[in-house]
C-alpha cells in the first residue's frame, strides 16, 4: 500500500514514511538500545525528532541537495539516524564497513564526494585521521556518542546537534519536499572481491519499492521484531533496519557486538531475522553438537520430534495441508522438544528467517526445518537493492532461491546469466560510466551470476561467470556446486577449487576448528592429522562420485589457517575473495600441479 499522508504516491519515500510512522504511531517503540545492562526503548515519535535534528544540522554543516555523507561504525542508532537525516536533508549517505583499512577508508569517502563522516570510535576515527592530508572535500568528523574526538574539524554527537538550532524547521521541510523518487538516495559501496569497490547508485523509488514489496510478500506485521546485527553498510541490513521498518513501523534491537548476538537473541527473541550462511552454518554447528550429546530415552524423543517437525515442513513449503495425524503429532513434538529448544536460542517468537548474499548449503537447511525453524533462501545483489527472488511461506524450494520477486522482469541470456529488470534496478555505478554500461544493458541488469529455472519458475544458482574455471582441456565448470558439496562435511570450513588453465581440479581447504577438534581432540596442529586428512578425503571421493570426469577433484591441501576478514581471504559478507586466496596459496597451489612441469 502506498504512502499518502506525506505526498502523492509518485513521492513516496523512505524519509516520508518515517514521518508518517511518527505522525500515525507515534508511541510505538522504533528501536532498543542497550544503556547499562537494559534495553532502553525510543518511540517513532522520539526516533523522527532525532532525524530531523540530525537533517537540520547536516544542513548547518553545509550539506546541499545531493550532497554525500559517509558512515564508519557498527550498528547503532546515531548510524540508522545520520542516514535516514542525510536523506531527508536531500543529501546521499554511503556506509563503509568497520573492518576496511585506512585506505579503503580514504578511498570510499574522497570517492564518493563526502563532506561530512560519522565515524563509531577512536580506532574507526584514526583512519580517517590518518589520511586527512588525502581529503580535500571532507570538511567535518562527527563521533557517535561516548567517543573521544580531538581536532578543529571533529564534532562530538551533542556538539554536531547543537548545529541544528540555526536552522528552522521549515527549511528541512522544503528540502523533504524537494525529494522525488528518482533522486539518488544512498550508496552502496561493493566489498571489492575483483578490485577497488564501485559505488552502487539507488534511488528513492528503488528503496520505496523493494521494501515494500518484501513486506507485501512476507506479510510483515506492525509489531515484528528484528535484531540489527550484520554491517549496515551492506543493503541487505539497510532493508531490514532502516528501510522495512520506516515502511512498516517494526521495532530494531542493535546489537551490542557480533560477539554478543546469541546473547542479544535470547533478550529480544525477533520474530524475524536474516543471517548471512556463516551465521546460520555457526548456529548448525553448535546446535548439532549439543543434541549429539543427547543419550537414550531422550536422543529418541529428539529423533522423533525432527523427523516429525521435517514432515510437517515439506508439507507446508509445498503449499499442502498437513495431514491430522501429522498435526497433532507436531504440537506434541513442539511442546515436548522444539520449543525448549527454539526458547534457549531466542527463536521461539520467530516467523520469518532468511539467509542470503552467498549460496548456503541444502543439509543447513533441512537440519533448521527439522527444528521448525524454516529459513528461506534468498538471492539478489547490491545493484538490485538486494533481492531478486526468494523462497517463501508456502512456495519454497529447498536448494533454489525461490521465484523472482512480483513486478521484476527476470530471465537467462544464451550463456545462462541471470539478467533482472524491474522498479528496485539501481541507477548505475556512481562516476562509472563503462561499468554500468557493462552492467546496465537496454534497461536490464546483467547480474554476474549464471542460473537456472526449473518447471515451476524456480531459480537455482549454478555459478558465476567470471568464476567459471576453464580447464587446459577447454572444459567450462562452475566451481560454486562442487565446493557447496565438499562444504557439508563438517570439518570443513571453506572450500575452493583450483582449476583454471590446469589440466585438472584441486581445492583448497579449510576446518572448522570446533568439529575437527571433537573428531581428533589430541591433535596438533590439526591441518596435519592423518584422521583429518582421511575424513576430508572420504568427503572428496564422495563428491567426486557424483561429478563428471572433468569436474572431480584430483588433489586437495588443507590449510593451517581459516579465511578470515582482516586477513584478507573473505570480504566484510564472508564471501571469498578467490584472487587474494589464489595469490596467498599459490605456493601450496603449484605443489598440487608438480607433476605438470
């Protein structure tokens, strides 16, 4: 349903429904922040003031229309409230990720023009610091609350509020009302797994659209809850704690760190939550070692509780009844089992769980099933505001991403690229001429991935083209499949395959330390453990059954170390960054390739 209360439909935006949610519930709680051990609340109407402030005082600070402000910091309020005020102040934010160097840093905001930076803390501000000399546009630091802040050009949060009292009210208002749906209203900046980041273009009518078309299809009530936990400078987090909740009115927890997000879970107990595979495959991994701990009378009722809540899920997922039997065989289980065990991890209120930004392996989703905790897959990019299809209630898929979303236009090309056209496409690449004419081709986004549909209109991932290995044999093969499947042993943390130009595949390994450490406890270092060594081997010679001759894998090498964010093998969304793993590895790589010289 369109907004109304502040413009006609053809003006409906984000800034204008956070208005309306303060104007028609006013009382309802926003967002909860966690101040000396207990969640404080703050109203819609509170939450709007606060951006209207902080609009008046970007405005103060010399903000124009069109203007660009960056976000350096993790999730919390003054990040959700210094962007919606740039939008609303007519301006243009762009979050970079807390994990980027100062370089990265330096980039992303001369880059995108920014005249004013937020940034969390000391150690996110000494980046900036460090390559002030590089910043010639950037005219003001702001610090969010309780961070120290030295310098001429650093504002502490109070200090950059206090600007707004030289600006009336009326001024922001004319600037609100200057915004149409075809402005810019942020940037996303890529996390950079082929080079430096390019900054996704979207408009007010991309965001206006998409989040209220994954509303629409979720069926998002006014009194979800949801905990802000993953990088807000990703779109995938801005629709969930910015954009959906200005839409629909829902209430945000942020977390108070990602090391304390299964803590944060059990306090807020969402009802609707979206993880990245990591996360989900995380829970799966500590979830599956505490009932495997589970003996006798009790391991059998478990048993029979996941086999019961497993039916009943494929039943619904199909769109079908569930059989009486089955139905009272389920609310038993629920009460017996399941529901002790969704009240001890904070889903026992969950509706809606999502995973998405990377492929997640079917057994994840089969084992969350059998805990009735359904979580649908879905698919999408930065340059389509996030989603393209997803899985839902009723209509899902286990190992598809569902279908495209309603209103999108979405087909293959010749070669199997997946090419979407519809109302959430983004504007181009900002100062990118040549990469959104690459991108952007008679109005369709040329998304990079390669698919499939099956009869039903349901699309499943099958690789992406600039990671299509060609082997010395002129064989193409997506690597994405092969490592999926290595991925559902348990030992195994990542999987990457080697190939290109090669005579034949190889993969890289790594272990998730916690499972092979309950399969070999006494072992050290781990990656050199001949019983490790044989399990991961057993998985190859499983997976390579399945495969063609051309697409198995004649060697692997495990590797000492997990990929990791600051170590440079996964971007910020923990996907692999495979040319910075080629480089690294490259010794361990050509000893798999000796016999070649």
């Amino acid at each position: 349903m369109a907004v109304e209360s502040f413009g006609a439909a053809s003006r409906d935006t984000i800034p204008r429904r956070v208005l309306r949610q303060a104007a028609e519930h006013p009382s309802s709680i926003a967002y909860q922040t966690k101040v000396d051990g207990r969640w404080q609340p703050t109203t819609w109407s509170t939450y709007a003031d606060q951006i209207r402030t902080a609009a008046r005082a970007l405005i103060a600070l010399g903000l124009p229309r069109g203007g660009k402000v960056a976000i350096l910091g993790f999730n919390r309020a003054e990040w959700t409230i210094f962007d919606h005020a740039a939008m609303m102040a007519g301006g243009c934010p762009a979050g970079i990720y807390t994990t980027c160097s100062a370089d990265e840093v330096q980039y992303i905001v001369h880059h995108s023009e920014s005249s004013v930076i937020l940034v969390e803390n000391a150690d996110q501000l000494a980046k900036v610091k460090a390559k002030r000399a590089q910043l010639p546009l950037l005219k003001w630091i702001v610090t969010m609350r309780n961070a120290m802040s030295t310098g001429d050009d650093v504002l502490t949060w109070d200090d950059f509020l206090s600007k707004a009292d030289g600006v009336p009210d009326t001024d922001l208002d004319r600037r609100i009302d200057a915004i149409e749906q075809d402005d810019l209203a942020t940037l996303i900046y890529t996390s950079g797994t082929t080079g430096p980041p390019k900054g996704v273009m979207l408009s007010h009518r991309n965001l206006a659209w998409t989040s209220q078309t994954l509303l629409d299809l979720g069926g998002r009530r006014t009194d979800d809850i949801s905990l802000s936990y993953l990088p807000l400078s990703h779109i995938a987090e801005q629709m969930c704690t910015l954009h959906m909740p200005a839409t629909a009115g829902t209430q945000i927890y942020f977390a108070e760190s990602i090391e304390k997000v299964p803590e944060n879970l059990k306090e807020c107990r969402p009802t609707a939550f979206f993880g990245v595979p990591r996360i989900w495959e995380k829970f799966h991994s500590a979830l599956a070692g505490k009932l495997a701990e589970t003996t006798g009378a009790k391991k059998r009722l478990v048993q029979w509780a996941r086999h019961v809540c497993a039916e009943v899920n494929a039943y619904r997922n199909r769109g079908e009844p569930v059989p009486k039997g089955l139905e009272l065989q389920y609310k038993l289980a629920h009460r017996l089992v399941i529901s002790k065990i969704k009240q001890a991890i904070g889903f026992d209120r969950a509706r809606e769980l999502f995973s998405g930004a990377a492929p997640i392996a079917a057994d994840v989703l089969e084992f969350f099933s059998s805990l009735d905790l359904p979580i649908r897959e879905i698919y999408g990019q930065s340059e389509d505001c996030g989603p393209t299809s997803t899985n839902l209630p009723g209509y899902t898929r286990i190992g598809t991403v569902g279908p495209p979303l309603p209103g999108l236009e979405c087909k293959l090309a010749e070669d199997g690229e997946i090419l979407v056209r519809g109302p959430n496409v983004f504007l181009g690449y900002y100062k990118e001429p040549e990469a959104t004419a690459e991108a952007l081709r008679d109005g369709w986004l040329c998304s990079g991935d390669l698919g499939a549909f099956d009869k039903d209109g349901f699309l499943s991932i099958t690789g992406r083209k600039k990671e299509i290995i060609i082997t010395a044999g002129g064989k193409n093969i997506a690597p994405k499949n092969i490592e999926a499947a290595l991925k559902q042993s348990p030992i195994v943390g990542e999987a990457v395959v080697i190939g290109d130009r090669r005579k034949y595949l190889t993969v890289l390994v790594t272990l998730d330390e916690a499972a092979a450490r309950k399969l070999v406890p006494g072992a050290d270092p781990l990656h050199n453990s001949p019983e490790i060594r044989s399990a991961i081997q057993v998985r190859v010679d499983e997976v390579n059954q399945a495969l063609a001759r051309v697409e198995q894998v004649k060697k692997f090498v495990i590797l000492p170390m997990p990929f990791g964010i600051d170590s440079g093998e996964l971007t910020p969304t923990m996907k692999i960054k495979r040319k910075v793993v080629a480089q690294k590895y490259a010794k361990e790589i050509e000893a798999m390739y000796v016999e070649e010289a």
